[in-house]
C-alpha cells in the first residue's frame, strides 16, 4: 500500500485572563486568539527497518519526539511521541 500522508504539529499562544478573570491554565485551554504556531515545516526522519517491524523516527524540535511503527503483519500504523 502507498499511501501519501501530512502531519502537524502546533501550538496556541495562552489567554491571560484579562477580560475574563479565567486565564489559560492546567485544566483550560484558552487560546489568546492568535492563528496557532506550527512547530516544524521540515523534518528530518531516520528509518529503520527490521525483521519484524519497521521504524520512521522523527525529531520535530527539542520537545517533540516521533517513532512511527510499521509492523509487518499489522493494517495500521503505532504512532509514539515524547
């Protein structure tokens, strides 16, 4: 199977509450208003390939971490981001 594929990574700038005394915190998101940031618009991949399953490992920047796993006998993808 070939199958083209676009992923993304992105970010929203915090409300600081200034209308509302609510701003953006551990339990809620509230983005300022802002279009979001995309991390990354390149990004370099390694591929592994093994016996049993094969590896795409990408480094979007200092804190986005990406193994995608392709298992030989498996119809779907693991995806696994620190």
């Amino acid at each position: 199977v070939d199958l083209p594929i676009q992923q993304s990574y992105l970010w929203y700038g915090s409300s600081k509450g200034d209308i509302d005394a609510q701003a953006s915190g551990a339990y809620i998101f509230r983005p300022n208003g802002a279009p979001p940031t995309i991390i990354s618009r390149t990004v370099p991949l390694k591929v592994i390939r093994g016996a049993l399953v094969d590896e795409i490992h990408q480094q979007f920047n200092s804190w986005i971490y990406q193994v995608t796993r392709l298992y030989k006998d498996k119809d779907y993808a693991e995806v696994e981001y620190t």
